[in-house]
C-alpha cells in the first residue's frame, strides 16, 4: 500500500491484500467477457438495423 493502515495486525492486512487482488481480477474478468459481449450485442443491434432509427415502445 502506499500508505499502509494503521491498526491493522498483519494477518489482517494480509487479507485485505488477498481480497483486493481477488477483487481487481473479478473486475478486470467482467470487462473482458460480460462488458465486450454486451458491447458486442449492442454493436450488432446497431448494424443489423443498417442505421434506421429504433423507435422507443
């Protein structure tokens, strides 16, 4: 850390690193699948409608 917590014992922090690397590669996993896949589906949404406006229901 850059400026480590003061209080914490060292089991602690310990965890607090494990969880947020756990943490960090969740969020880098959903960016990479669920984020591009929906990206994906909206684009090909988009180009199935050849630019023709979609009407709101």
């Amino acid at each position: 850390m850059d400026r480590p917590v003061q209080g914490l014992t060292t089991a602690q922090a310990e965890a607090l690193d494990t969880v947020g690397g756990q943490a960090g590669r969740w969020l880098a996993w959903h960016d990479h699948t669920v984020v591009l896949d929906a990206l994906e589906h909206l684009h090909a949404l988009g180009r199935a409608g050849r630019g023709a406006r979609l009407r709101r229901s």
